[in-house]
C-alpha cells in the first residue's frame, strides 16, 4: 500500500488540475449568473464529499461502540476531521457565489442554518477529541457522532421539504443541467474524492503510529516506575 500512495498521489494532483481546466475553461458560462456560478463546482463537490465522510464516520462510529474497534475508532476520527475541511469549504463558497446572486452573503434559511449545525457539531466532535483527556473520550465521541449524522439528511432534504432561498437541486427532482457542465461536476466531485481519500489514508497511519508511540510511552513510564520501586 505504501508503494501505491505517491502514484495516487500524482494521479490526484493531474486529476484536480484537469477539473479546474475544465471548470474555469472548457465548462460553458452560465446564461443567468455569469461565470460566477463555476464556484458550484467547488461548493457541491465539496458539500458531496462531506456527506461521505461523515456518512464513514457515523459507520465507524456506530462500530466503535459495538465493538469497541480501535481501527474503527480511527477511522471515525480521521473522516471526521477531513470531512470538517471539506465542510468548510462549503461554508466559504457559499457565501462567495451568494453575495453577488443573492445581493447579500448570508441568509438563516434551512439549507445554510442546517449545514452550519453540522459543522459545529462535527468542529464539537474534533475539539472533544482534542482536548478531554478521559477514557471515555472515545464513546462520548462516537455517541455525538451518531447524533451528527442525524443532521445530514436535514441538510439534504431541506430544500425539499422547506421553502428556502438557496437554489432547488439540479441533478433529480426534475432537475436539469446542461450536460457539459454536468461532466464537469462530476469530475470535480471524482477529483475531490480522491483528493478525501488520499487525506484520510495519510493521516489514519499517522494516527495509529501516534496511538502505537504513545502506548509504548506509557508502558516504558509504567516499566520504569515498577522498576525504581
């Protein structure tokens, strides 16, 4: 697996370069909106690859308290801190395709109100893991977690369900997009897949070499104060 992470690597890096030509060069401008609405490549990738890292994270964490699985414990946190940086991004292009469709950066509808929770929720979940020193850090981690995931179908269906000021969906529902800019999308939530992935994959060996270093410490430490005794 080691061997294979530089070639996916490079295969991410020409992935995301080719998707950012196709969404700034070869992707039609919009007859509404101008080229502003290229942002939706970004924003809906992003917001997309969010959900599936979260949908893992709910998964690993609904394990994690099955099972008590370290690997799954792992999982959940890592996907949850990726997920974080894609959920972010969304809150920030939102606001930057907003001010000059809308008139205005930000608006408590549903859709936004509901994707702010669910990044505070997960933002709650990352600081819990960071700064509690319990041994129960780890469940009460994996219950909010569950309780996280409850909001994303909220943040889903809300346009559905909801009357709200953000756009009604494009792909389903009777929605419609010109194909070139279809392609494009997809292609960009392709790249950004890959992009999470590679993410996730670095940092969970990362977090279990950590775990093994600080395991190994606390037993050295327990060995020595056995031993000065």
């Amino acid at each position: 697996m080691k061997r294979l992470f530089p070639l996916f690597a490079i295969l991410t890096a020409a992935l995301l370069s080719f998707a950012l030509y196709e969404s700034l060069i070869v992707a039609p401008v919009d007859q509404l909106q101008g080229n502003v609405y290229r942002i939706l490549y970004y924003h809906a990738s992003s917001a997309w690859t969010a959900f599936i890292l979260f949908g893992i994270n709910f998964v690993a964490s609904v394990v994690y308290l099955v099972r008590r699985n370290e690997k799954a414990d792992v999982l959940a946190f890592v996907t949850a801190e990726v997920g974080v940086v894609f959920c972010t991004v969304v809150l920030v292009t939102g606001p930057l395709w907003a001010r000059p469709v809308w008139g205005i950066w930000w608006t408590w509808d549903w859709r936004l109100t509901s994707t702010f929770v669910l990044w505070l929720i997960y933002v709650s979940y990352l600081l819990l893991r960071r700064f509690s020193s319990s041994g129960q850090t780890p469940v009460l981690a994996a219950a909010l977690a569950v309780f996280g995931a409850l909001d994303i179908p909220l943040v889903y269906f809300s346009i559905w369900f909801f009357r709200t000021q953000h756009p009604q969906p494009v792909i389903g529902d009777g929605g419609y997009m010109d194909p070139g800019m279809l392609h494009v999308l997809l292609l960009n939530w392709l790249a950004f897949s890959c992009l999470a992935f590679m993410v996730c994959w670095s940092r969970y060996n990362l977090e279990v070499l950590k775990r093994e270093l600080e395991e190994a410490q606390a037993l050295e430490s327990l060995l020595e104060t056995g031993g000065a005794r």
